[in-house]
C-alpha cells in the first residue's frame, strides 16, 4: 500500500527551541522531538516505515526570527534519502523579492515539490499582501502552496487559521494555485467544506490529527464528494504516522477513496510534473 505524509519535518536543534514548542509536545502528548535536541534521520525513517509510510514531506521552517529549518538541511536530508524524502520550501515574508527567488531556486535547482507558510507564525492572514508574490511564484512553477488552517496549538492566536473570509480572497484571486490547508480547519469546519466545495484547487491534509479524532462532517466529505481532495499527512516528529492511522479502518473508506486519500492525490499534485 501507497502512502504519502504530506506534512513532516525533521527538526533542527534551532527548531527545537522555540518556546512555543514544549507546550505543542505537551497538548499532543508526543515522544519527541525532545525540546533543544535533534533527532536522527534513522527516527524519522524509523517512524515512516513503522507505518507503512513510503514518503514523507519535510518542511522547511522559516519564522519572523530566521530560519528554523533552512531548505538547504531540508534538501540534505532529501539527497541522503531521495526514495524516501521530497522537499517543501518556506521562506521570509518580511523580503518578498528574496522569498520569490529562493522559491526559484529549492525548486528549480533543489527539487523541492511546493511550498510551506504557516500563516500563525507570522501572525499574518494569508490575504496579506506579502503573500502575494509567493502565490504567482508557486502557479508559473507549477507548485502546491501548503498552509494551515484552523486553531493553533502552539499559544498563538488562531484568527490567521480562519478560512473566510482569508483564504477565501486567495482563492478568488489565484483560481490556478493548487493550495492544501493543513491541520484538518477545526473548529471552522463548515467554512473549510465551504470552500472545498466552492474551489476545486484547495485540498485539505489531516495532519495534527489521529484519524480516528477527525471531524465526522470531514470523515463524510471523504466517503462521498470529497474524495480526492483530502491528503493524509502526520505532523510528525509531533505525531507518529503510526499513531495517526491506527485508526484507518474506521473511516469507512471505500477502496478508491482510501487510495486517492493516503496517496494517490498527494502523487497527482506533488509528483505529476516530475
């Protein structure tokens, strides 16, 4: 059986620090990453092949304070592991010229397969005029933007996780730019399915959530008319693959949508211009 994670990271002592980390590890009750120390890549190998886990996204992180994850020990990682590992790119919302050649380059010259903003690191909406320039770069590379939605669990606010009216302007305005939210959109699940419904390039991955906890509205989207468009991925190093599809069965997947679901969308969006 395919499987694709479509949201992980394998962290940096650097992103293992952050304050808001240590009660992110507690609110998930995670194993690891264990706060100021790095894993190795056999963990996070370990981890995926527990789970069945063919490939995995690693996220680069990159915050208002500098990067946290850089692409260039993403595309480490991926070069070391090339059958195992993709690369998502994240740059600084603060240099926009720099982020859209920097998004040039881990695509172009590193291979990354899309790109990463996590909107609650900035405090920004992704309506934000700083944006905008990621957002053209992505559509004329032909690459997923990946994003998140919903409530935060790190202590900071979660109005920028809000899909209307946010993401809702974004759509509107860039019809041609594939866009994932991450993290499920709890607790603003019916304007998620609302623009899921409305907007055929938005998906939604269930990362940060075991299966069995996702919203059941969400669990109906994907037996039914959402099938194809709802990516699993873990979050790890905060959640296992393995804890977040013990589960599996119980969603009452049929055959096709269990497919299009653990990987057969994610190769679509991510693999099919490669």
């Amino acid at each position: 059986m395919d499987i694709v994670d479509v949201w992980a990271q394998h962290p940096t002592e650097r992103f293992t620090t952050m304050p808001w980390l240590e009660p992110l590890l507690r609110w998930t009750q995670s194993a690891g990453p264990t706060v100021g120390r790095t894993l190795p890549v056999e963990a996070t190998v370990g981890a995926m092949d527990q789970a069945g886990v063919r490939t995995a996204l690693l996220s680069a992180w990159h915050a208002p304070t500098g990067s946290l994850i850089s692409n260039d020990e993403v595309a480490e990682v991926v070069t070391a592991h090339p059958d195992r590992f993709a690369g998502l790119a994240a740059v600084d919302l603060d240099n926009p010229v720099a982020a859209v050649r920097e998004i040039r380059r881990a695509v172009t010259e590193l291979g990354f397969v899309g790109v990463r903003i996590v909107p609650w690191l900035w405090k920004l909406p992704p309506n934000d005029r700083r944006y905008y320039p990621l957002y053209v770069t992505c559509v004329e590379l032909g690459v997923p933007l990946c994003t998140q939605i919903g409530h935060t669990g790190p202590l900071f606010p979660s109005e920028p996780g809000r899909p209307i009216p946010y993401l809702d302007e974004v759509l509107l305005d860039f019809p041609d730019l594939v866009v994932i939210g991450g993290h499920v959109g709890y607790p603003w699940m019916g304007e998620v399915l609302s623009l899921a419904t409305k907007y055929p390039n938005f998906h939604i991955d269930t990362s940060a959530y075991a299966l069995h906890r996702l919203p059941p509205e969400l669990v109906d989207f994907m037996r039914g008319r959402g099938r194809g468009r709802v990516l699993f991925g873990s979050n790890w190093p905060m959640l296992s693959p393995a804890r977040c599809l013990e589960h599996l069965d119980k969603l009452g997947l049929d055959d096709e949508a269990r497919a299009l679901f653990l990987a057969g969308t994610a190769r679509r969006l991510f693999f099919a211009r490669s």
